[in-house]
C-alpha cells in the first residue's frame, strides 16, 4: 500500500515538475507561439490548401483533421522534450540513481502533455467553427472529447517511445519534426484513407490519430459514441502499445547505460 | 576596389563555412528537403484533380515553404547561432563588418534551400510521372536571382531583431505557416478575406512567389512579371538599408551593455 502509495506520488511530482520546468524555459510567448499562432495558421494553411484542390463544401474535411492532428504537437514534441531533457540538462544520472519506479517516472512525463494536447485540440476545433464555419451542433461533446482524450493519449505514447530515442540520438527534432509531418500524409487529417496505396492505408492502421480522426468526423457528423467506440478501442490499444515499446526502450538505455558509462554522454 | 574584394572573398569563405556547418544538421536536413517534400507530396495529392499543368505550380510552391522556414530558421538565427558556438565576439572584432559575414551564411542558406525545389520537382516528375515544363525558363532563371537576393536581404533584417529581442525571437514557431499562407505559395491569396490582401503585399516571400509561379506555370502578362520583379529589387534594397541600421544599433547596444556574448 505504501509503495503504491510512493509510486502514485513519484507520478504526479515527476509529471508537474517535467511539465514546469519544460515551460519555464520556453516561457509563455513560446507557448503561444507553438501551442495557438502555430496551431492556428497550420489549420488554416491545410484546409485552404484543401478547399482550393475540392470546394468550400469540404471545410469540415480538413479542419477536423488538422484539429485532431495537433494532438501530436503535445503528444510528440512536449512529451520527447520532458524525456531528452532529463538528459539535456544533466539530471539522467540522478534519476537513474534512485530506486523510484521506471514505469511512474517514465509515463508521468506525458501526463500534463495529454491535457495540455486536450486543450490545445479544443482551442483547434473552435479555431475552426470561429474561422472556417465548422458546425459541431450535431456533436455528442462527451464522445468528442473522450476521442480527443485518446488521440491524445495515442500521440503521448508515440512520444514516449521517440523521447527514449532522444536518450539515445542527438538528431531527435529530425526525427520528431519527420514523424510530425509524416501524420499529416498517413493519419488522414489531409487525404482520404481510401486514395492512399494499399502500402500507405497499411501503415496508417499501425499509427496514432488515423482511427481518432475517423472517429471525430463521424461524431461531428452526428455519430454516436457506440458507433466509434471499436475505432477508439483500436487507438488505445495502439497507444499502450508504443508506450510499452517505450518503456522497454527505457529500460534498455539504462542498463545499456550504466553498463558502459555513457548515461549523460553525447 | 579592393575593399570589394576583400569582402566578396570574405562572403565566400562565410558562405563555405556555413555550407559545411548546417549541411550536417538534422533540423536544416529537415527544413530543406524532408518537410518541403512531404508538403509537395500533399499538394500533389490534394490538387491532383486540377491535372498535370498544377505539378509545377506544386513544386514551386513547395519549395518555395522550405525557403521562408530556413529562412525563418537559419538565417533568422545566423547571429545567435554564433553567440551559442562562442565566436561571435571574434567575428565582430575582425575587420570586415559582421552584416558581410552574415550575408555570406544567409546566401549559403538560400541556395542551399533551393535543394527544396528540386527535390519537389524530381518528386512530382519520378514518382508521380508529371510532365513538368516551365513555361518561360528564361525569365524564370531571373525570378530565381531575384528571389535568393530579396530572401539572403531579408535574412539580414530579421537577424539582428531576433538578437535584440528574444520575445520576437520566441514567436519564430509560429510565423512559418502564416507566411506560407499570406504569400500564396500553394493557393492563391484570392481564397483569403479581403483585408489580408495589404499583409500580402508587404511581404517580398509574395513577390517571389507571383514571379515565380507566373514564369513557371505561364499565364502571367510581362506587366505583372516586371512588377513583381520590380517590388522584389524594391524589398531587397529596402531590407538591405534596414538591416544595416539594425546591425550597428545591434553592435552599439551589445558594446555598451557588454552582452555580446550574452543572451
């Protein structure tokens, strides 16, 4: 009980205090910069890109995409930069010094990234029905914002496992930025899934937000909660997939680590 | 004369240098080909439906997206990033001024930059088997001249202001896609509200796409051409007379606060 207790407080220390000190040095004109001009001008860009190739009458297409998709500014860039930064600012040997639980401390780094990523979709989504028209009354808002939850979670869990490579390679941003960008092509936010090559679709089913995305068109659309719940239940289980592949990744650094000497060598 | 030279050689060797330093870098690898790529890869998708003379407006325009974010990205930071090595100090103690250096790394930036317009073309022309022309090649070579000047003056513009404000600096996320929308790069900024419009042509990245587009794809009458290469020069000496205040109010309030190497 005790220990579950330590391990209960470990997560929520380590995910506020990851979460404060990555926004302390990016203080708040970057957090505006990234978290709502960014947003903002990428979701204008991609669905006026979209509505000059396929008519004003497909707006929604792409705003909701593009809304979802940046689940992944939170999800991959913040929660990488909560890991590679126990590495960049010299505190990964104390860590691994401590008897604490690797799995608290490791997921606890995503933990304000999957609300901060929740926000930051809201604020995307009324981005659009300010800006580009997007009608949400047919919504269910509890089945919307549960499929933002786990776009968000999905994303988080694919940047755990690019986090541990940031403990592992000094190109992570290329790596980051590529991973970021490549969503926007494989996880539908731009194209339909079904003008994709058969080798693209396949790739989209193995990624975060392609079935969130889905999901949150139906709902807009007037879906219910059931009708999508097959299609979140897929994207949880993607997302604890790649969190396990990242805690394994994790874990493998540090003895490889410790073995040779080399946990805060570049 | 000799003075000339002195700083062509000078231009040259800072140019190498840089060529040589970012060509390494992940990010820059990045900005140049990977994300004006996977840009021209949706655009070619997306406007597929437009036919086969869209591919070149799609290739321009998508290189045209890894111009302005090396542009925003290096060379807004050429200063910075030589406070971050240690070398700044030594470069503004040598005798050719700072402003001839830093116009020697944003020149190596831009052209390296171009690399985004031919990996887009090799993309729609290899993969998506696109016939592409352009349309006046000749004055489309100028456009490209025209472009690089304007870009490596504006790159002397921005430089000094991320240095001496970091707030302005920490926007630099966010002016990547704004730009991209605002000079008509993939769509044409007709699509846009009205009031834009004035933004639109404030920006020399526009210019530089309407030269760019209009001599690629065709279409354009030799006026609008001759005025969008007029506004181009126009911007670049613009830039170049504001970047050489900036640099010696830079310099004056480095010297007289002693944060040269300070951030």
């Amino acid at each position: 009980m005790r220990s579950l207790a330590l391990n209960v407080r470990l997560f929520f220390q380590g995910a506020l205090l990851s979460y404060v000190a990555l926004f302390r040095w990016l203080r708040p004109a970057t957090y505006l910069a990234s978290k709502v001009l960014m947003p903002l001008s990428q979701i204008l860009f991609f669905s006026f890109l979209g509505m000059y190739a396929t008519g004003q009458a497909n707006a929604s297409f792409y705003v909701i995409g593009n809304a979802i998709q940046l689940a992944a500014v939170s999800g991959i860039f913040g929660v990488t930069m909560s890991i590679g930064g126990d590495r960049w600012e010299g505190t990964l040997p104390y860590l691994f010094g401590t008897p604490a639980n690797r799995m608290a401390m490791f997921v606890g780094r995503a933990f304000f990234h999957v609300l901060d990523g929740m926000v930051g979709v809201v604020l995307a989504l009324m981005w659009g029905v300010l800006l580009l028209g997007l009608d949400l009354s047919h919504a269910n808002p509890a089945a919307l914002g549960l499929t933002i939850l786990v776009a968000t979670f999905s994303t988080s869990g694919m940047g755990l496992l690019l986090g541990c490579l940031s403990l592992i390679t000094l190109n992570v941003m290329f790596i980051n930025n590529t991973v970021y960008f490549s969503l926007l092509v494989f996880s539908g936010a731009n194209l339909p899934l079904s003008t994709l090559p058969s080798w693209m679709q396949t790739v989209s089913q193995a990624l975060p937000l392609t079935r969130t995305i889905a999901a949150a068109r139906q709902i807009i659309a007037g879906a219910s909660l059931a009708e999508v719940a097959p299609l979140l239940r897929a994207e949880v289980l993607i997302g604890v997939v790649y969190i396990l592949l990242g805690y394994f990744l994790f874990r493998w650094f540090e003895r490889q680590a410790k073995r040779r000497g080399t946990l805060d060598i570049f | 004369m000799i003075k000339l030279s002195v700083y062509a050689r000078a231009i040259l060797a800072s140019a190498e240098m840089s060529f040589r330093e970012t060509m390494t870098d992940g990010f820059v690898v990045f900005g140049i080909f990977v994300q004006p790529l996977i840009i021209a890869i949706l655009g070619l998708w997306m406007l597929r439906d437009r036919g086969g003379d869209y591919a070149i407006f799609v290739v321009v325009g998508s290189g045209l997206t890894g111009l302005w974010s090396s542009l925003l990205f290096i060379s807004g930071n050429s200063i910075t990033h030589e406070r971050w090595t240690g070398t700044l100090e030594t470069l503004v103690g040598v005798p050719t001024p700072l402003g001839v250096i830093v116009f020697g790394k944003n020149l190596a930036n831009v052209l390296q930059s171009m690399g985004s317009m031919a990996v887009s073309y090799l993309l729609a022309s290899l993969l998506f088997g696109y016939p592409l022309t352009v349309a006046e090649p000749l004055l489309f070579g100028i456009s490209l001249i025209l472009t690089v000047i304007a870009f490596v003056s504006f790159g002397l513009v921005i430089a000094p202001i991320f240095v001496m404000n970091p707030d302005v600096q920490r926007w630099q996320n966010g002016l990547e896609f704004p730009v991209y929308i605002l000079a008509g790069f993939l769509f044409p900024i007709a699509l846009l509200p009205g009031w834009t419009t004035p933004i639109s042509y404030l920006l020399a990245p526009y210019w530089a796409a309407q030269a760019l587009h209009l001599t690629s794809s065709g279409g354009g009458t030799q006026t609008q051409i001759l005025v969008s290469w007029g506004m181009l020069l126009f911007f670049s000496m613009i830039y170049i007379f504001v970047s050489r205040v900036l640099f010696r109010v830079m310099l004056r309030k480095a010297r007289i606060e002693a944060t040269l190497g300070l951030e």
